[in-house]
C-alpha cells in the first residue's frame, strides 16, 4: 500500500531547476532510502514534502491524502514528520521540555506516560532529562530530535543525514537504532554515508541534477552505471 506518492514534482530557485519532474512513493513499513551529488535535489525534495517549500508543479498525496500547500504542523497532524541535516532541538531547554513542547503540538493525543517511558529508556535517554538540550552529546541531541517526532505518534518520518557528524562508534549505535525504528513507523532517508543506505534501505532512489536517475533494491543501485560513475565512483562499482 503506497503510503507518500509524489509525480511530477518541480522546483526552481532563481531560474535554477533544483528539481526537474520527480516521481517517486514508499510504501507502508518501507524505508526508502534517498541519494545523490550536492546539490541534486535531495533536501529540496524533503523540504518539499515536508511543507517547508512550495512546489512549482506536481502533485503530493500521504497516506491518501492531498498534502499540496499544507504546513510542517498540519503534516505532524496526520502522521509525517521529519528531522534535520543540522540537529534542531531548543537549546536553552530541558530535554524534559524540548519533549513536552513536542508533544503540545498534538495537544498530548499522542504517547502515552507509559509508551514515552518506554522510548525514552530505547533512546538512553531517560538519565538525562533535567539537563539542558545544549550541553548533550550531538549523538544525544539527534536522539532527543528523534525522539520529539516520535512522541507524535508518525507513520512516516524523514531522516535528512541522520549519522552526520557521528563518530564512527556512534554511527554504528545510531544504525542499530533505525533498524529498530522501522518497527515503529516508515522510514525516508537521505545519506552519504552508503554503510546506512545499504544497510537500512529496502530501496533506493538516486537524484543527480535534480533528476531521478534510478529507483531499485540497493544492490541494483550499486551496479547502475550512471550511479557509478557520477556520484559513487569506482570503489563502490
């Protein structure tokens, strides 16, 4: 059952064509992985389907419903979400209340008491809840920032570079992690590091010059000539 649709998706900045008649869509209980060159379309496509930018043309549906022009709240609403290349969490704040600002914008129909317990002790958090949202780890932030999307109860969440800036030994944590995720909620992924994609990826969509240039199972991906060639290189062939 298809879960996010998008066909036909454009946007341009300035005369520039960031995206160029995307069409891609996940299914329900598929992590959908995203890569690409800079500047080939990846976070515009998030930020699109997000509702943090207007398309230009194309048409977007989740979970059977129209989302065209909605906004980042109304999307968290009905089920999708999504976390960030820079880790966003309110600095000067608890970690105890960066979640319950998370949890107001559903007016707590979320998790329950007994559900959040159980994420926070998952997310190794629970130990850490009277602390400011600014001294944590980087690691600890972008669980916490997982966590406040996970309060609101997603079918989907989108995860724009999630290991980046990890240590290696975080990175390896982190991918546990998601693996684990994807028994909670669909999962998008954008990464350059090709270890999460290959591992956490049911499939995979390639954008280059703001194009879709392949869609398939991440192995075929890893042959694809065009792929090889502009953006993973030899080593990956």
């Amino acid at each position: 059952m298809k879960l996010l649709d998008v066909n036909g998706l454009s946007k341009s900045f300035g005369g520039v064509a960031a995206l160029r008649q995307v069409e891609g869509h996940s299914v329900v209980g598929e992590t959908l992985g995203m890569i690409g060159p800079n500047g080939s379309g990846k976070t515009t496509f998030v930020n699109i389907v997000s509702g943090h930018v207007r398309p230009d043309m194309g048409s977007l549906t989740f979970d059977g419903i129209d989302i065209a022009g909605k906004n980042p709240h109304q999307l968290a609403a009905i089920g999708l979400c999504r976390t960030y290349q820079a880790v966003r969490v309110f600095s000067s704040l608890s970690t105890q209340q960066n979640i319950d600002n998370a949890r107001l914008l559903l007016n707590h129909r979320g998790l329950d008491q007994a559900e959040l317990s159980e994420l926070l002790d998952w997310l190794k958090l629970d130990h850490v809840l009277g602390k400011s949202a600014g001294s944590l780890t980087l690691f600890e932030q972008r669980r916490l920032e997982l966590l406040m999307r996970l309060v609101l109860k997603p079918k989907l969440i989108m995860l724009d570079e999630p290991v980046g800036g990890l240590a290696v030994t975080e990175v390896i944590e982190m991918i546990q992690l998601l693996k684990q995720l994807k028994a909670r909620c669909s999962i998008f992924v954008i990464e350059h590091t090709m270890r999460v994609i290959k591992e956490l990826a049911d499939r995979v969509m390639v954008l280059i010059a703001g194009e879709k240039v392949a869609d398939g199972p991440p192995l075929d991906i890893l042959k694809n000539k065009r792929v090889v060639d502009e953006y993973l290189g030899a080593q990956h062939a």
